[in-house]
C-alpha cells in the first residue's frame, strides 16, 4: 500500500473504508443532522488524504467518497434493517476493503460481525451495555468501539476496546472574531424543544438584560410546547427567533454572539454547536449535564453552572473570557484535522491488531 500525504509528522497507509451513516438524512444535511454532518467531514478528510471511502447512505447523499444508496429507508424498521445489512454484507463479501466504519445501528453489522475484518462502531447516542456487550462477544475481538464523550463511555468502558474521539467542525468555515460589540446578543442554537432549554435560554436573558437570539428547527411533535413557553416569548426585539440555519449564517450568527447558552436539561452526549461556536471565538455558557463539562474548559472557554442563576451570573463575566483561548481549544481538539486524524489511527491500530491476531 502507497503512503498518503497527512500534516508534517504523520503518515498513513492507504486504506479502503466502509463508512455508513443512517438512512434518514443525507450525507451532508441540508439543516439539522449532527451526525451526517460528521460522517461528511469525515468522508471529504479521508478522501482528500488519498484514501478510498465507499459511503453506505440516504440515496441523495452527495459527501466524497463513492455512494451506495441505503435500500431501506428507516433505521427503526426491522424490514430496512434487514434490507440494509444485507447490502452492507454484500458489498464486504465482494470487495476487499481493510475496515467497516458504522456511524448507523449496529444492527447493520451483525451478518459481518463474526468475519474477521476489523470493524469499529462509534457511538453518538446512548450506548446499552447489552447490545455492546453481543456486537463485541459475536465479533470475536474484531469490533472496536468509539465514543464522543468519557460521559457516554462510563458504563461500557470495561466491555472491549474504547476510543475517545470527539465530535468536530471544519474549522475553516468559521470566521475567527476576536471582539464583538459591547451590547451583542446571547444565542440559543439548537433543536427548539424543552430537554435543550431555550426557555431557561429566554429566563436567562431577560434576568441579565441581553437580547437574544433563538435559532434552530422546531420538531413538529414539539411544537405545542415550543408555540407555549417559547415563541410566546418572542418579541422580535429583545428576544428574536429566526428559524433554522444554515451554514453561512451560523457562521455570522455564532460569530457576533457574546455568548452561546446552553442550558441543556438532559446528558448532551457532545453537542457540536459547542465545537462550532468556539471555533468563531465564541465563548460557550451551559449546565453541567453530560459532556458540557468535557467540551468547555471552565473559566475559560467557557462557564460550567448547575442551574439558571449560575448561567445567568455568568453572562455578567462572559467578558472576561478568552476568544483567542475559545479558537485554539477548537483548533486543538474540535477540528476536521484533529477528528480525521484520530480516526486514521483508529483504523490503523484495529488493522494492526487483526494482524497480529492471525
């Protein structure tokens, strides 16, 4: 196998990918669809450094890499399930890549789960000890694992191989800002539904006399409670809702915030708009639940609080916090180049690993 080009320093071999994402959503999304917008980045990073990627997705998927289409196109029918394995089986029988890459179910795996190609699982949603528990036993130490966040590893960590690697953004499509306007407003980004707390975001605000703005998608089997307790709110001054967004105006919108809330009220096993707002210079102010803790470091890049007086106290010292620390700690950790480069790493080291086991 040829070498192909990395940073200075580093250096991998050619490998051919499996890389599937679930069915639901294209591979990049048009709005919201954290996931594939990792699987995409990931695609174009590998595929930019030389190395072959067939992308198992949602049919409209235009990310690098060749495309296989998902013939079913529910990851929670068990119809589609079986449709979509067996396509993946197909493909893995036939073609001679060096590893599976499954950012979908893990149902998906389970014909080639006994083969002996290295396959890594990553986990982006709750893990169950359980179904880790039989991937790993049923793929005879050929199943690697990797998660976002130490949060949602701590009850499997004990089962088989981990990997820690984090969510990450294209760093370069962010706008670095190094101030903003004394009076710049608070923003809330995110899905508009009451366990990410846009209306502790709204409490929050008004106790501190920022405007704020609400951006995001709103769920139609949420919007009931978002129409009550959150765009009853609205009043197009001080607190502003402009929808869903993409790209181009996060950028500008993250980028001219004081802060990003995020005052979460269930364990966020990452959150990405975390990742995105830093990576504007963009100070992050959330609760303590899930990775939070992980994804900002305290005081500065960021103040962890346990609830809305604690946010709130801390937009009067957001301030005081480093914009330049906010870019580098993106840089560092949360970029495409960080994330990609991780997981060539992965895949070496489970390529090496079925190797020395034959």
């Amino acid at each position: 196998m040829r070498h192909v080009s990395l940073p200075p320093g580093l250096e991998f071999d050619e490998i051919r990918i499996a890389l599937t994402a679930d069915p639901e959503i294209p591979v990049p999304p048009l709005h919201y669809g954290g996931i594939e917008r990792i699987v995409d980045m990931l695609a174009r990073g590998l595929t930019a450094r030389g190395h072959d990627v067939t992308l198992f997705a949602h049919p409209e998927s235009a990310s690098a890499g060749r495309l296989v289409p998902w013939p079913g196109s529910s990851s929670r029918s068990p119809a589609d399930t079986l449709r979509n394995s067996a396509t993946l089986a197909r493909l893995v029988a036939s073609e001679r890549f060096d590893v599976v890459h499954s950012f979908s179910r893990i149902a998906y795996l389970a014909p080639i789960l006994p083969l002996n190609i290295p396959k890594i699982m990553s986990y982006q949603r709750e893990v169950s000890p359980r179904t880790v528990g039989w991937g790993f036993a049923l793929s005879r130490g050929t199943l690697h694992f990797s998660a976002i966040s130490l949060w949602m590893m701590r009850s499997v960590e004990q089962i088989g191989r981990w990997t820690l690697i984090p969510n990450g953004v294209s760093v370069e499509r962010y706008n670095f800002r190094a101030e903003v306007a004394p009076d710049a407003p608070l923003v809330f980004l995110g899905r508009i539904e009451e366990i990410k707390g846009p209306h502790l975001a709204i409490e929050i605000a008004r106790r501190t006399g920022r405007r704020l703005v609400i951006a995001g998608n709103i769920p139609d089997e949420k919007r009931s409670w978002v129409e009550a307790h959150v765009l009853s709110q609205v009043d197009g001054d001080m607190v502003r809702h402009v929808g869903p967004v993409d790209d181009e105006q996060k950028n500008a919108l993250l980028g001219k915030a004081a802060a990003l809330l995020m005052p979460v009220l269930w364990e966020e096993p990452f959150g990405i708009v975390m990742a995105e707002a830093m990576a504007c210079g963009t100070p992050v102010l959330g609760f303590r639940r899930g990775a939070v803790p992980e994804v900002i470091e305290d005081g500065v890049t960021g103040i962890v609080a346990d609830d809305v007086d604690g946010l709130a106290s801390a937009v009067n010292r957001v301030a005081g916090l480093d914009r330049v620390a906010c870019r580098a700690r993106a840089e560092r950790l949360y970029s495409d180049t960080a994330i990609v480069t991780a997981y060539e790493a992965l895949y070496s080291n489970a390529i090496a690993a079925r190797r020395q086991a034959a």
